[in-house]
C-alpha cells in the first residue's frame, strides 16, 4: 500500500443524526479517499468486522487496534504491543516515533497538531514546527500523517470537530 494523500479516522459520533458511517465513506471515495482507519471501539468485535466489510467496498480500510477481516492492516495506540505483519502507530513524541520506527511501522500518526474539540485537554500540542522536527528526525521512514482538528478559520473548508490527516514530506 503506498502512502495515502489522505487518511480518514473513523468516529461516527461527529457524524450528524440521520448520517451513517458507510455513506460518508462512500462519498469521501467518490472525492478521492482511498485509505481510512476503522475507530468505532465502542462497537463489538463482530459489529467492527461486518462494519469493516462494508467499507472496504468503497476504500481501503485499516483497523485500529485489533485485526479484523477485510482490512489491510493494523492501527496501534502507542502503548500497544506489536499486531500483526503490517501495522501503523498512534506517536504523540519523539519517543514514541522512535519506538514505532525501530518495531517496523509502515505508518505513523503524529498528534496533536493543534487543541482537539474531540479530544479536548488531549496533548501536548505538537504544533506544526513540532511535527516538522519529528519527520525530521525519522528522516522520511515510516509514512508518516499529521492528526488536526480542523478548526473553523482559517481553513475555509470542512467543520470544527472533523479531522484532517494531511501527509508531511520530509
């Protein structure tokens, strides 16, 4: 899998009432999404894998945190012992980005970039010269994402609460 432009994380409780989950991703693929990470860990095991099935009609889907059926890999929290052959890594420092690489991550989230209304007093905020130093430092191995909340300015898109990945090129 190469590295995506974008890279959607799951959470169907931003969505708005009457919205599922499946159809968003639909349409995010109809505009070019190829790659998200299935969250949803309120959901049990066997809802998480039908839910994984549907959506790997549209995109490619990544599970976080446990394998499931229909994904192409593994999304690990940062405290998490190594699951499976392909995987990724939640890395919120230079630690845990060091951490990731040498257990043979293929992807990296680093995060926060900014406050988080999903994930309020989560941190501490990385900053984008933050994230520029730790893409530095891992010279360029694994693909590595940046997690922000979009906030309603100055981006002129999208809506507080949702979230971007946009890929830093070291």
């Amino acid at each position: 899998m190469s590295p995506p432009r974008l890279l959607l994380l799951s959470d169907r409780s931003q969505l708005p009432d009457g919205r599922c989950l499946e159809r968003t991703v639909a349409e995010c693929a109809s505009a070019g999404l190829a790659v998200m990470v299935l969250r949803e860990l309120d959901l049990s095991e066997a809802a998480r894998a039908a839910l994984a099935v549907k959506l790997a009609r549209h995109v490619t889907v990544i599970s976080a945190r446990t394998s499931l059926p229909a994904t192409a890999g593994v999304h690990l929290a940062a405290h998490q012992p190594v699951v499976g052959s392909r995987h990724g890594r939640s890395c919120h420092d230079g630690s845990q980005l060091r951490q990731a690489v040498a257990q043979g991550a293929e992807w990296v989230t680093l995060s926060p970039v900014a406050p988080s209304p999903s994930k309020p007093g989560y941190g501490p905020v990385l900053g984008t010269a933050g994230v520029a130093g730790l893409v530095a430092e891992a010279a360029g191995t694994p693909s590595m994402h940046s997690a922000a909340s979009m906030p309603p300015t100055p981006l002129t898109s999208g809506r507080p609460g949702h979230t971007a990945w946009p890929s830093w090129a070291p």
